[in-house]
C-alpha cells in the first residue's frame, strides 16, 4: 500500500504533467485563433457552453455529472476547430475553479488544463477520421460523419473521465479504475449523445441547422427536466436509504449491547469477533458488499439467543452439565428466531443460526457438513473459538495466543474449514497489531490475571480503597479456621472498599495472611471480584484468577467462592482454596452455608450460629505440606 508520501509525489507528478500539457495546448489554440475567421456563432457556442455548466446534474451516488455543455463544445469544435472550444472550457474550468467554497490551487490549474486536453484531443480526433481539415465547412456525407463522431466523443470520453479519475485516485488513495467503473457508463452515453446531436445540428456546412435545433432543442430541454427531476428523486431515495442504513445500524448496536450487558463475562467479546471477522473475510477476497455487511452484523449479534438462555445458565462459572448445554446450544437456533422477526436487508440469519455447526458435521443446531455451512458462520466459528480462549472466565485464566493456535490446528478439518484456520493463524500478529492500535490487545485487555499481582494498597488500591484493613469480629475468623482446617485449604474473607470499587482482605487463613494482606482485586476481576459484581456463588473455578502465581506457590488448584452479606447489604465474598484439582458438591455447599454464618458473625460481633459442616475426606494443610 502506498505511503502518504509516495501518493503525494505521484499526485505532484501527475498534475504536473497534465498542466504543462495543458498550457501547451492552450498557448497553441491562442496562436491558431490570430488565423482564423471567426463569427458571432463562436461566442453564441462559448456563452451557452459556460451557461450550460451550470445547469449539471449529479450523478445519484457518484462524484460526476451530466449536463448539455458538451453538445456546444462539439459544435463548436465542428465549426471553428478545436481552438475556440478549448478556450472556452479552460475558462469555463477557471470560473468553476473559483466560485468553490473550498478552493485548491492545484484544483484550479488541474480544472483548467484537463478540459482542455480532452477538448483538443477530441477536436482532432473527428477531423482525422472525417478526413477534413479543421475549420473548413463540413461537406461529407453522414457514413463519414457517424464514425468521426464516435470518435470525438469516445476520445473526449478517454481523456476527461481518464485524467480526472487517476487525479482523484491518487488524491484519495483509491485505484483509478474504481473510480473510472463508478460513473464511466453515465460520462460515455452523454458524450456520445452530446457529439451526436452537435454533428446533426452542424452537419450542413459552416452554419448551424437550425431546423435542426428547432426539432432536437424542445428534446434535449425535455430530456434535462426529465432526467433532473430523476436524479433528484434518486438523490432523496439514496438519503432516505441512508437514514434507514443509519438506523438500522443503531439498532443491531443497540441489540449487541443487550447481549454484552447480559453475558457479563465476555465484555467487549463481540466488538473483537467483528473487527476479526471482517479482517479475515476481506483478506480472503469476500467483496460483495451485501456478504460483508452480513458478516458485520452477523459478528455482532451471534450470540443475540443468549437473551433467552436462564442467567443461571449463562453466568455459571463452572463447567454446564448435560442439561445446561443443551439448554445453551438452543441460543444458536434462537437467536436466527429472534432475527427472523426482522427483515434485514442482508443475509444475517443464516450466519447467526449456523455459527456452531462444524465441519465434519458434528455441530448445532442442523449438523451441516463443509461448505454446506455459510462462508460467514465458518470464519465467524474461528474467530469466536480463538478470541474465548484467549479471554479471561471466572473458572479459568486466559491461555496464550500460542495455546490457541495450538487448539485451532487441533481441530482443524474437524471443527472448523482448514482453509479458513490456516488464513486465520497466517494473521494473528496483523489482528493483535490492530487490537494493539485499537488500545484492545490481547495483553493489554482488563486481564482479570495481570491485574491481581501482588502490591501495596497505597500504591494500586482504587480510588477510594480502604487504606487500612478491615476489621472484622474474631468469631468470624473462627468460622473460618475452623472449616479449612477440615480441608486442605486456605481461605480469604474480602470486603469492599469504601468506594465500592474492589475488593480487600479483611481476613485471610495462616498460611497465606501474611502474601495476601494487601490484595486489591477490582470488582468484577477475578473469581472473588466476579462474586461480589454479581452476588452469585462460583464452584471450580481456578486460585489463579485471584492469587496470581502466588496460587501455584501454595499448590491451590480450585477453589470455590460465595457473596458474604450483612444485614442484607453486600459486605464482600468468601472465598476457599484447596490443594485438591477439584471442589466436591459437598464442600461447595458447606462455602456457602460459611458465608452466611461469616455475615451474620459480621453483624452481631457475638458468637453466630453454630455451623455443622459434614466432614471432608482431605488430607490437612500440616500433614500434605
């Protein structure tokens, strides 16, 4: 792709080129004019041809237009040669130039000399093919006349459209065919009509026919209302098109927000699978506009079924049973239910529908096998796959971009389309370029791990935090020293700040008090920030979301975690760390009861509730240690 500096060095080059040839040709046609015989014709034809410029069309959504200039620029080359008309346009550029509101000099000198150009080039083109001189009265027959025609308009055609495509090409850093294919159809019939009705109304001699005109101006009058009065029915389709385009992208927005609002865990998961899956599909050819937008859209609301999945589902942090993933696979089929209702203008349902299916048919909800599945849903699956793994869960850390790549090449040819894994992992490093440019890397994400090392609350408590702990009734601790000591485990007892804005430790077990004691985790992060943010009990989730690698220190493997709450109000989690890879259903339950007895100890600072917990076939803390 060309640099900023290159495409301005081809621009200056290019305008160069054009303005010294246009000066040339300008200089030339002042010369030719000393020796030739003019009539009041040639200012008539130059009057109406820079009346007529005001009179032009637009395109309905493209940058040119149409008017009925070129017919007196063509007469007027017929009957005086090229010099007159060239003057004319060059004039003609020069005032456009300057009544802009935004006024570019290289805008104005390009303004003067394209016309020019194209108006000389095309001059010359008829004479040679009608084998006439320039200026001499035209005295050849219509067989003649027609070919030389054609070529006047098709070489004027060439030379305008061509120099002014390549200018705004390079101006915009687009290619000049783009800009060529967006209105050359419109530019070739007017010319060709323009030259055409300029050889009838000339074609007698060195007068202008005005029998001719008489019959051919009532049409072309007619045809400029009729087509204006087109074009800006077109203009106003085309904005309320826009206004539609615009709305409903507010509301597929609108949608992704309820989906992200509810599926709390994957924040900001599918602003990154859209970026991601727009980056792949172009980046294997896809160029259709309606596929692209279906794609764009399709990226955001894939997971638009979640709205009917039950929280209790969707907000487990632990692994789903059986029951609960088939609960959880229905939003798949119930999101293109839901889309259904809607009658988009591009073909988002199917990608919504069929995001889970997989390649050797092993998927949701219809088992489609290969290219059966939609182009859309098999880059979306990819993408959805890799950006899940590398995000953080409550029950597990993130795993490394190379974990999984790992885990996409395992599955390739089986969940996912080869061809589409191998394009993805080729450009990993571009898309993290991009998340990274985007203040969105995959390592610089709010990573629930990166932000609960170890410091000093002064340094990295939020605003607001508690700079002292706090203090909470020795019954309380007792609770809890005596459940770990059944279990090989340690446990912490957090509180919110006084801002309300993270978690700290107001007590913590032996083993770990000391490592612990000026944890900060945000709420919302972590196993215990999660907790507290969603007032939900998490079983078998990972020490390692809160502790850091201080939890591989200590040998925790799991740990489960419940909201404490006193007097009804949210006073922080409980949270236990066990040794063992697993947390029993038993030992979940028992957290849970704590929690309760640890707030209610909280509330009354006088000895609670005895709490009969069943006892746990673990080997203590002392004899593993």
């Amino acid at each position: 792709m060309r640099t900023d500096a290159t495409r301005g060095a081809s621009l200056q080059l290019f305008l160069g080129a054009v303005v010294v040839t246009g000066a040339a040709v300008i200089i030339h046609s002042i010369v030719a004019l000393q020796s030739e015989r003019l009539n009041g014709y040639a200012l008539l034809l130059a009057a109406l041809t820079i009346a007529g410029g005001r009179f032009s069309i637009p395109i309905p959504g493209r940058q040119a237009t149409v008017s009925v200039s070129e017919v007196f620029v063509f007469s007027s080359v017929l009957l005086f040669g090229p010099a007159v008309p060239v003057l004319t346009v060059a004039l003609d550029g020069l005032y456009i130039s300057v009544t802009q509101k935004n006024r570019r000099l290289y805008r104005t000198v390009f303004n003067v000399a394209e016309p020019a150009i194209s108006t000389w080039t095309a001059g010359h083109a008829f004479f040679v093919v009608a084998g006439v001189a320039p200026g001499t009265p035209l005295s050849t027959s219509m067989p003649v006349l027609v070919p030389a025609a054609i070529a006047m308009a098709g070489v004027f055609f060439l030379f305008n459209g061509g120099l002014t495509a390549v200018a705004v090409a390079l101006e915009a850093g687009v290619s000049p065919l783009e800009v060529w294919r967006s209105h050359a159809l419109y530019l070739a019939v007017n010319y060709h009509a323009a030259a055409s009705l300029a050889t009838l109304a000339v074609s007698s001699g060195a007068d202008i026919n005005f029998a001719v005109v008489g019959l051919v101006g009532p049409l072309l009058v007619l045809s400029y209302v009729a087509y204006r009065e087109a074009s800006t029915r077109a203009g106003e389709t085309e904005r309320h098109v826009g206004d539609v385009e615009r709305l409903y992208r507010a509301s597929v927005e609108m949608l992704a927000i309820a989906v992200d609002a509810k599926d709390q865990v994957t924040h900001g998961h599918i602003r990154r699978v859209q970026r991601h899956t727009l980056s792949i599909a172009a980046s294997m050819g896809v160029t259709d506009p309606r596929e692209l937008k279906a794609m764009e859209a399709g990226a955001l609301l894939h997971d638009i079924g979640k709205l009917a999945v039950p929280d209790y589902v969707l907000a487990k942090p632990s692994a789903l049973t059986p029951a609960e993933f088939e609960t959880m696979k229905k939003h798949a089929s119930m999101g293109a239910r839901i889309l259904t209702a809607v009658d988009f203008p591009y073909p988002i349902v199917p990608i919504v529908r069929h995001h889970h299916e997989q390649w050797d048919g092993g998927g949701y909800p219809d088992g489609l096998v290969g290219a059966e599945i939609p182009l859309g849903a098999r880059i979306l699956a990819v993408v959805d796959c890799f950006d899940a793994l590398t995000s953080d869960r409550p029950y597990r850390p993130r795993l490394s971009d190379e974990q999984a790549i790992g885990i996409l090449r395992s599955r390739r040819g089986t969940h996912y389309d080869p061809g589409i894994v191998d394009r993805f992992i080729e450009l990993v490093p571009e898309l993290r370029r991009s998340d990274e440019a985007g203040g969105e890397h995959c390592d610089a994400q709010a990573s629930v791990v990166a932000g609960l090392s170890r410091v000093a609350a002064r340094d990295r408590a939020p605003s607001g935090a508690a700079r002292a702990p706090i203090a909470i009734p020795a019954t309380a601790h007792r609770l809890v020293d005596d459940f770990v000591a059944m279990r090989s485990a340690d446990a912490c007892v957090f509180a919110l700040d006084g801002g309300h804005e993270a978690l700290v430790v107001a007590y913590a077990t032996s083993r770990i008090s000391e490592t612990v004691a000026d944890f900060a985790i945000p709420i919302g992060s972590g196993v215990s920030g999660w907790v507290a943010a969603n007032r939900s009990v998490i079983r078998r989730a990972e020490p390692v979301l809160d502790l850091g690698a201080i939890a591989h220190g200590f040998s925790l493997r799991a740990c489960v975690s419940a909201p404490v709450f006193v007097r009804s109000e949210l006073f922080g989690a409980l949270t236990v760390y066990i040794s063992e890879p697993a947390v029993s259903d038993e030992t979940a339950a028992d957290v849970g009861l704590l929690a309760q007895e640890v707030g209610l100890a909280i509330a009354r600072g006088a000895t609670p509730l005895h709490l009969h917990v069943r006892p746990a076939a673990r080997t203590p803390v002392a004899a593993a240690s």
